[in-house]
C-alpha cells in the first residue's frame, strides 16, 4: 500500500483538528495501533512539529491530528511537508497519509 497524497492548510495561531479514517476494502478497527505524524520545512530538516494523535473512533478505523495554537503561532507561512505513519499491533509500519502543510498567516493572536 502506499501513501495517499492530502495536501492540508493550517491557520497560523489557530487549533488544528483532522479527523482521518483507515479503511481497508472497509472499515479497519484501529484498536491498539498507534499513529505519529510530523511536519517539516523540507523532508530533510532536523527540526519538526508533531502532531497530537487521537484515536478517536477505534472500531470504525477513526483517529485525529491536532496541533495547539502555541505550535502554529511558532510555524511560519508557508509550505511544509508532513505524513502520517501507523503501526499496527505486529509492530508494522505503513505511511498512511503525506502531503504538502501549508501555515496560512493570521493577523489575530
């Protein structure tokens, strides 16, 4: 399987929420697995900003992405790039999602 491409906008100085489904010629309970996702300025920056990842919906395949205001307050605009890997309870490793970040600026802060 390989990654799906999802291009994302997140509002600078705003709270991130993406509620992401895993399917697999339907739904795929997602109960102990774990997921990570970071961004970064170019795949082979040393400086990253994690995602907070929730399953939110284990049975249905459901989990979420967030980021606080603090995170995106500290990103500049622009464009990133960012995936999203899961292991599963084997211990195996798929890249779910990857895809181009761009931090939209905000004047409220």
């Amino acid at each position: 399987m390989s990654a799906g491409i999802y291009n994302i906008i997140i509002e600078q100085h705003a709270d991130y929420e993406q509620i992401l489904q895993v399917k697999d010629s339907g739904n795929l309970d997602i109960t102990g697995y774990s997921f990570a996702g970071s961004i970064r300025e170019r795949s082979q920056s040393t400086t990253s900003v994690d995602f907070t990842t929730t399953i939110t919906d284990a049975s249905h395949g459901k989990f979420s992405l967030t980021l606080t205001d603090t995170q995106t307050a500290a990103m500049k605009p622009g464009d990133y790039e960012y995936d999203v890997v899961m292991t599963d309870t084997a211990g195996t490793k798929t890249r779910l999602i990857q895809g181009i970040a761009t931090v939209a600026s905000g004047m409220t802060r």
